[in-house]
C-alpha cells in the first residue's frame, strides 16, 4: 500500500506561483512513476504532468507546457509540481497518483495507470 499527501494549494492571482507536493509513504516495490491529475468542478479528472522513478522522463500536458515543471526529490518519495504563470482556468483540485505505467506519454498521461491516490488539493486562480 501507498498512501499520498498532497500540499501546497491555495489561492493566488492570475500570473502568479505555487509549488504543490506530493509525499509517498508505506510499503511497496519501488521503481513507481508519479503524476499530477486535476479535475475542475463539473469536468472531468484530466493528466497534468508525470515523472518516472528515475526522473529521467517528465511528460506534460499541452495545457501546462512551459508553465509547470514536475520533479522529484532526491529520496524518490517525494513529488513536486512548480507552477507558473498560473491561469484562472487552471483553478481544479490536484491530485497526485502513484502507479507502474507503461512506456510512452500515453501510458503515463491515463489515470487507469495508477492505482494509488492522493485525497487532493485545491488550488484557485483568481483574474
């Protein structure tokens, strides 16, 4: 089992920062890949971003690219979305996920790919 924690939402004005993490903890085999998903009130969950255990492939969604950078921590458990240039229509919950994609963006950018879940954070974008 591996049980997530998302932090770092909050409220902040178009144009601006913030920085959400995503701690890993319990027992599990290693090697698993993370992902951001969010989902907007009344859509559905959409892929954010994600990283691979090894941090050597990152993978985005159109929507973020050039605005968000996901990284992980050097002891592999910790999971890290820096976002810039926020929009009002970034506004969602974010969840993080943890799981053993297969290769390839598609893999990683389904929420079917990941079996372990965070509870969310919000985050608000405000014009």
């Amino acid at each position: 089992q591996v049980q997530l924690v998302e932090s770092g939402g909050g409220l902040v004005q178009a144009g601006g920062s913030l920085r959400l993490s995503c701690a890993a903890s319990g027992r599990t085999r290693s090697n698993y890949a993370m992902a951001w998903f969010r989902q907007a009130p009344g859509k559905e969950r959409d892929f954010v971003a994600a990283i691979t255990w090894t941090g050597g492939s990152t993978y985005y969604a159109d929507s973020v690219k050039g605005r968000f950078t996901i990284s992980r921590g050097n002891a592999k458990n910790i999971m890290y979305l820096q976002m810039n240039s926020l929009k009002p229509e970034d506004t969602a919950v974010y969840y993080c996920a943890a799981g053993w994609p297969s290769s390839g963006y598609y893999y990683f950018s389904v929420a079917h790919s990941y079996g372990y879940w965070g509870q969310g954070t919000q985050v608000t974008v405000s014009s």
